[in-house]
C-alpha cells in the first residue's frame, strides 16, 4: 500500500466516533492472591508495573482512563470457557475450616482469596470489553492476575493458572455482542495450550502463539508447528515455535527474529482472517534477561510486534471495517518491562535483519514438510505471500534446509487453506 493511501486511511479513521483513551484496569485486591513461598507468579509483578507507570508518569496522561476497582465475573460469564465440574473445582479448593496457610496442586498455590483474584480478574477483562465495544475506550491493557492460558474447559490447575481470561473474552464478544471474528495473539514464551484446546474446533478464533517448544521438552510440551485445530478450526490455530535449547537446531530467539517471524509468518495470515476484535495474551517471559525463557525479545521488540498487530492489520482494511479492528485488548500475564516507539526502531533494524532469519523455527517443521511432496514451482509462488523471492529460496536450499521457509510453506500447503484460499 503506498504511504498517501495509509496517510488517508489514517486520516479517515481519526475522524470516526472513538474516544482516544486506553483503558488501564487493575484492583490491588489481586494482591493477596500469594504464597508465603518465594514464588514467580508473586504479587510484587502487579507492583512493579505499577511503579513503572508511575515513574514515567502514564498514568497522569488525559488519554489514560484507570479502573482500579472491578467487579467480579459472574460464574455464568466463566461458563463460557469452563465448565461445571472445573469451576467446581476452583471454588472448592479453599476449605472455609482449614487451617492452612496456602495449598499446592501441582505448580499452582492456592490461599483464601484465590478464588476471589481469579474472579476479579476475568471481570476486568470483561468490563474492558464492554467499554471497548460501546467506544468508551480506544483499547485497554489489563494489569490482572492470577495468569489463565494455560486453564482449558476442564483441566486441572497448572501454569499458575484458574480461569482462562482472554479465552472468555472471546466467548463473550461472541456470544454477547456478535462479533464473528477474533483474534488472539499469544506471545508468552509457552504454549497457551489451554487457550487452543478451548477453540480447537472453532474457525471464528485465529490463534497465534510464538513461543519456545525445544522439541517439545519445554514447557507444556505442546504447540508444534503441526498442531493447527481440528475439524472445522483446522488451520486457524498457528503456532510458531522457537527451539533455543541445546539442539543442533538452537538459535537465539531476540527482537529479530520476532518481528521477522511476525512480518513473514504470522501477519499476512492475520490480515488474510481480518479479525473485528483483537485480544493479546501478553505473558512477557520471552523477554531479555528472563532466567526461564532465556530469550532476548527486548521492550522495543514488544512495542514493534504489538502496534504491527494494530496498525498494520487495520490498514490493510477497507474504511467500514477498521473501526471494529482498531478493538484491541491486551491482557498481561507475565512481568513486563514497558514500551517504546516502534517507528525509530523498527526504521533502524530493519536493514539488519537478513536471510539468516529463514532458519527459524524447530526441527518437527522440516521434518513433517519433508515427508510430502509439492511442486517447488508452486511452492515459490506461493511463498511470495510471505515476502520471499525465488532466488532467496533456491539460493537456501542448496545450503541448508531453511526452517523459516518451511514454515510458510507447511502453513500454506498443509494448515490453512481456508484462511489462505490459496489450495
């Protein structure tokens, strides 16, 4: 799209009936949701945010609306995502005649306000919705815990997580206010196992997940690349997995090689979907210098990949469809080092990032490519969608097998013929 006719789409979306401001939400009730262990899913993650904002001094701004006070969910709103028998579940962990300080199952701790945390937490997703749809707001970030990507339908508590905020979410636009297509962009260092379970079969929900798999021994040691939804919702859950570990396949998964794999992979199948309503599944644990996810996705990187998801997705749209795509929702689950402008940086790498990147991805994607036949005619045909030339690919295929390039063409051939129309 050539830069006048952005400049005018711009122009004509400032001029529809939104309020300009984000929504901040959060309750410090969430607080005494803790263990007296030392534990990284802690209290002092909501505090540190807090701090940030603060200091920067963003929550000042006229264009910040806080609620800092929310309601709880009602459980027919969890019901959405949950059912009877977890929610049960949940809500029957805490005795009311127990003596103890805290109880474990698994990896996830549980005290007496909990429950309470869990509920007070998916009410202020929900009450973000609300406020988005009815153009109260602009778009909102929800400062709430405990985390929920990993909570499917009916399994157990693991992750740190009880209920799945970001997948009632989209039940709830579904179900209560008509919207027919959404999108969640995971980008937690794990797999949001619990979130794609929810929408396996559901092709109204584009899942995208960029996260680390090692081979499938890292944490829950699902998200493969061929793991892409099941009857009708086949080929609408992507995910994009990085292998960092200690196999010959290990890279070191930075700023780069997100927005790389964001431009290349994940973006034109987005902008192929057109999604009226956005929600991000904001874990930051893929950021540098975290000791578990040992990536090096700086705060710029997250600035970049966030405001490509938002502008570029709307801009690629006709003007009747970008009000309901400026909708965007980010829901935090993990510690967060703030954002940046995007503009100046993104200016500034993107000549440095080169063909290199193509070796993305994990060994399972080679792999399972290798093992079908395509015409490699068609092959660089339809890889063009994804923004690489013929000479890129047979350059890269005399030398080794390039992971990037697999992807797309495993994505285009295999997974998402319904989203890509290409097959």
């Amino acid at each position: 799209m050539q830069q006048d006719n952005i400049e005018g789409i711009e122009e004509q979306f400032n001029g529809l009936n939104i309020n300009g401001q984000t929504g901040v939400v959060y309750d410090l009730e969430q607080l005494k949701h803790k263990s007296v262990r030392q534990h990284v899913e802690c209290p002092a993650r909501l505090q540190s945010i807090f701090n940030h904002l603060t200091t920067q001094g963003l929550l000042k701004s006229p264009l910040v609306h806080i609620v800092d006070k929310l309601k709880p969910a009602e459980k027919s709103i969890v019901k959405y995502a949950h059912d009877d028998n977890y929610i049960e579940f949940i809500e029957g962990m805490w005795p009311e005649k127990t003596k103890k300080k805290e109880i474990y199952m698994l990896d996830t701790y549980f005290n007496q306000s909990s429950k309470d945390a869990a509920y007070l937490g998916v009410g202020g997703v929900i009450e973000s919705v609300d406020r988005i749809i009815s153009k109260q707001w602009k778009n909102a970030f929800c400062i709430i815990r405990p985390p929920g990507h990993h909570s499917g339908e009916s399994k157990v508590c693991t992750g740190f997580c009880f209920f799945n905020n970001v997948a009632i979410a989209a039940k709830y636009l579904q179900k209560n206010h008509g919207v027919k297509k959404v999108l969640i962009f995971d980008w937690d260092i794990h797999h949001g196992d619990g979130t794609q379970h929810i929408f396996q079969d559901d092709p109204n929900v584009l899942f995208v997940s960029m996260h680390r798999h090692d081979d499938g021994s890292f944490y829950p040691q699902s998200g493969s690349v061929t793991n892409n939804g099941s009857g009708e919702g086949k080929g609408f859950k992507i995910n994009i997995p990085w292998d960092i570990g200690y196999s010959q396949n290990a890279l070191t998964a930075g700023t780069d090689e997100y927005i790389y794999a964001f431009e290349r992979i994940a973006f034109p199948i987005i902008q192929e979907f057109q999604p009226e309503f956005i929600l991000i599944s904001a874990g930051f644990d893929s950021a540098e210098g975290d000791p578990l996810g040992q990536c090096k996705l700086t705060y710029e990187g997250y600035a970049v990949v966030k405001q490509n998801i938002l502008t570029k997705s709307q801009l690629q749209l006709k003007i009747k469809n970008i009000r309901l795509q400026m909708n965007l929702l980010i829901i935090f689950d993990q510690k967060i080092n703030g954002y940046n402008q995007w503009q100046k940086y993104i200016s500034s790498i993107r000549g440095r990032i080169q063909l290199r990147k193509y070796q993305l991805g994990c060994r399972v994607c080679s792999q399972n490519t290798n093992r079908r036949s395509f015409s490699f005619g068609k092959g660089i045909k339809k890889m063009q969608h994804l923004g690489i030339k013929g000479s890129h690919l047979a350059k890269y295929c005399r030398i080794q097998c390039s992971q990037v390039m697999l992807i797309g063409i495993w994505l285009i051939l295999e997974n998402v013929r319904r989203v890509w129309k290409l097959v």
